[in-house]
C-alpha cells in the first residue's frame, strides 16, 4: 500500500504531488486558461528535468521529447489528443500524467469496453428522481466527460477502440462544437476553457472497433512507438519496477541490472522475430511482448522471491512470469516458445540457469 494515502495506487496528482507543486513554483511561462501550469512544464514533467533551484524532475515518459511536445501542444488547440499504439507502450501512464500536469486531475475517466454505453460518455439518469419528478438537471447524472466540460479539465477515455463504433460517434458533437445536448431538459452543456479530450487506443488486441472517418479527424493522433534501443526499455522497465515494488512494499531485494537486461533481451527478440546479434530469424508469439508486459514479469518474480524464495530475484522466478507472459495460445504459442528455448537460449552459457527453469515447467 502507498505509506502515506493508505491505497493501493495513488492518482499522479497525488504521487507525484511535490514535483506538480516545485513546477508551479519554477514556472514562467504562459499559463494557457485553466491550465496549473504552462505546456513547457508539463513537457518537463513528462520527460524529467533539473529545476533552477536544483530540485530534480523523475521522467515519467522514455522516449521522444517531441513526441510529448506535439501531444502537449494539441491540448493547447481546440483538438482532441488520440494516444495510439500497441498494448503496453504507456499509452494509459501518458494520458494519466498528462491531465494530472495540465487539470490537476487525472480521475475524470471513461473506461472503454464492449459494453459500454452512450449513457457512459454522454450522461445517464437517477431513476428514482426522474420517476417521481420527471426529467430535471437534479435527475441527470453527471459523466466523467460532462464534468470536465463544466469545470474546463481534461477527460481521459481509456481504450477507445473497444467501445462499438455507434456509441463512440456520440463523440463527434463534442469535439467539433463542444456542446453536449441534453434534449430532454430542451437545453444543452457548453464547454469551458480548458476542456479537451485525451483518448487512448490500440489496433493490435481482440475485439477492436474501427474509428469512422469523422472521429479520426477530431483527434490528433500521436503514436507512441515501442522502446527504440534496449537502453532506453531496461530503463523504463528498472524505473517502473523500483516505483511499484515500493508501492506494493515488496520484501525483496531490487533486481539486478543483469537480470532485468536478460528478460529485455527475451522480450525484444521475441517482439522483433530476430535475436539481438541478427543473425538468427525468429518466430513470434500471439502475445504483444510489451515492455507492460516485461515490467509484470519481474514484479511477479520479486513476488515469488520475497514469499516463496530468499528475496533474491533468481531464474526459477523469472521462468514462472516469463512462460505465463509468452505462452497465451496453448498449442501456436508453446510451439515458438520451446523452438526459442533450444535454438536461442539453450546455447548462451548466461540464459542456461533460466533455460534450465523454463525447461522444468510442464506446459
């Protein structure tokens, strides 16, 4: 649990409260309206920083700097921010941080799934109210969306692909007029200064809706790639796990370089149908091998270490998480998996403790 709120996962805003407040302090740029701080700070936020007072800035976001400047700078526009890429590339952790920065709240949040509704995105009704007394504002209930476009603050909507294609047109009103019409009440909800949309979505999963046209062109659409070196993903997968083992206060041990290298190594292999050298072509499994999915790998090996082991993160640990991560098609999957184990890991004298482990799990 989080020592100081008692939960289990702090918002951004919450966590990371001390630094929000350090950029406020340092900031001297322009404040657009509503905003709690100028998009350069919110830039820096992301990407980490020394302030002039020498406090220091923890990145939130590997990657390109420019990358977060053009999603930044969209939300300064009249035009709506689409984070998109494969699972796993912090499409969510960016959208999150990114109205913590800018609203001072990231918990207005609409989680798409298939079955999620227009009353979802648009507003719904208190049916005991509207039975005794008929339709009236003390009767409608207010969405994640309607509050941010009352109080001028950024909505986030979660997997905006999984939500089927007709309710997520109830969208396009809202982005290209900022309106929300409540006709029942012969009336309609204008958007304040500071309002705009930060959508998150994937092409790679099961059960993904396509965007119309008209949708598309309200967004502006911001790609966020896979870590491009093995640098820049053991570093983004070491921060990550440091932050959620203290958060979950795990008694283990940090994990060392070595072994967060190794399964990095696995992953972007596995990801890419090619070993690092080059030399070796791959088959790929049907999962998406996400640096997501390398962070959970090690955090439930450090699991396993600190409750069932020494607290030393070790290759029986790293076997369990790995197969379960690789492994989702019990019979395409377990065939590239052990074609993988013989060809790739088996003849590396430093994977043949992990080889070893792997090899003693029955699929």
């Amino acid at each position: 649990m989080n020592a100081q709120t008692g939960v289990l996962r702090a918002h951004a805003e919450e966590q990371f409260a001390q630094e929000l407040d350090e950029l406020k302090q340092q900031d001297s740029g322009i404040v657009p309206s509503q905003w709690t701080m100028s998009p350069a700070a919110v830039v820096t936020y992301l990407m980490g920083g020394k302030l002039k007072n020498g406090f220091e800035i923890q990145p939130k976001y590997i990657g390109s700097r420019r990358l977060m400047e053009i999603a930044v700078a969209t939300l300064t526009t009249d035009r709506a921010l689409l984070l998109y890429g494969l699972p796993g590339t912090a499409k969510s952790w960016v959208s999150e941080h990114l109205a913590a920065a800018i609203s001072g709240n990231s918990t207005l949040l609409i989680q798409g799934t298939a079955g999620t509704g227009e009353e979802a995105i648009r507003y719904g009704w208190n049916y005991a109210q509207l039975l005794a007394h008929g339709p009236s504002e003390k009767a409608l209930v207010i969405t994640p969306l309607l509050r941010a476009m009352k109080d001028g603050k950024i909505a986030r909507i979660e997997e905006l692909t999984r939500i089927p294609a007709d309710v997520q047109d109830t969208l396009i009103t809202v982005l290209s007029e900022k309106i929300m019409p409540v006709p029942e009440l012969n009336t309609e909800v204008q958007a304040i200064k500071g309002f705009n949309v930060i959508a998150t979505a994937n092409n790679r999963d099961k059960g993904v809706n396509e965007l119309s046209g008209a949708l598309k062109r309200r967004f502006n659409t911001v790609i966020l790639p896979v870590p491009e070196t093995m640098k820049e993903e053991i570093n983004i997968v070491q921060r990550r796990v440091n932050s959620l083992s203290r958060a979950l206060e795990l008694p283990a041990e940090q994990p060392s370089l070595k072994e967060i290298e190794r399964i990095v190594t696995i992953f972007r292999e596995l990801r890419s149908g090619m070993t690092i050298d080059g030399k070796t072509k791959l088959k790929t499994p049907s999962s998406t091998m996400s640096t997501a999915e390398a962070i959970s790998v090690v955090n439930n090996g450090m699991a396993l270490a600190a409750h069932f082991g020494d607290g030393v993160l070790c290759a029986d640990d790293i076997a369990a998480g790995l197969v379960g991560a690789i492994v989702k098609d019990p019979i395409q999957d377990k065939i590239v998996w052990n074609e993988y184990l013989e060809t790739s890991l088996k003849p590396r004298n430093e994977y043949k403790d992990i080889y070893r482990a792997c090899k003693e799990i029955v699929l």
